[in-house]
C-alpha cells in the first residue's frame, strides 16, 4: 500500500515551521529576502500566506524549503491542498447547503424558519434552460 503524506494547509504548515524553529514573521521575511537575493518578501506577505489569504509561489515555496528545513515535495503537497480546499471553500460559501444532503446542482436553497430546505420542482422549472423540454 502506498504511504500518501496527511493533507495540509500550507498556511499551517508555515506558521508552526516558522515558530518552531523560533522565528517573528519579520524574521522569516528577513531570512527569506537574504537566502533568495530578493527583498520583495515582506512580513505582510509571510502574515498573508499564513492567513491564507496567498499562497506562496513555487519561487518561494522553494526558499522556504530551505529556510524552515521542509521538504520541497511537502510544501508543493500543502500549497496544492490549499488551492483546492480554497476553491472548495469558495463553493460551500456560495452554496450554504453544501455537504448537507444531495442537492440537485443548481438547485436554490429556500429560508424557512432556521432550516434550508430545497424545493427542486420547483426550481427545475423556473430555472429550465433556454430551449429545454
């Protein structure tokens, strides 16, 4: 059986990298910018990635295999897991009823009282596509 690595957001991956090794996010900014020759990393950016808000580029994820003793292969594992969990999150917002039964795609959650509930009669024919019998 092959040995999978356990998913990983990449936001959480580098905030207990950088504070186990004891390191401010202006530290590791600094660290980053003096390894890569590049000073366009700031703390603001090392807070976004761990606010996942960004997601660290290959460039970077690179230099952070270096400064936080990671290896490169986990860092792309978590940024990959990110870009997805991120998309799927940006599904559930949309779709509050998301994950919670079998809702027919495109189907449109009504408010009754506390619960959502869905009428998909309903909603298939008002929602009918253009030309659809």
């Amino acid at each position: 059986m092959e040995d999978r690595p356990i998913p990983e957001l990449i936001s959480e991956l580098i905030k207990h990298a950088r504070m186990e090794r004891g390191l401010s996010q202006t530290g590791l900014a600094m660290t980053l910018a003096e390894v890569s020759g590049q000073d366009t990393v700031t703390r603001s950016e090392v807070s976004r990635w761990e606010r996942g808000k960004r997601i660290p580029t290959r460039h970077w994820l690179r230099w952070l295999s270096e400064v936080l003793g990671l290896s490169l292969e986990r860092l792309e594992y978590a940024a990959t897991f990110s870009r997805r969990f991120r998309a799927v999150k940006s599904v559930t917002d949309v779709l509050p009823m998301a994950g919670r039964g079998s809702a027919e795609p495109g189907a449109i959650p009504r408010q009754t009282s506390n619960e959502v509930t869905i009428n998909v009669d309903h909603d298939r024919n008002t929602f009918r596509a253009p030309g659809a019998k």
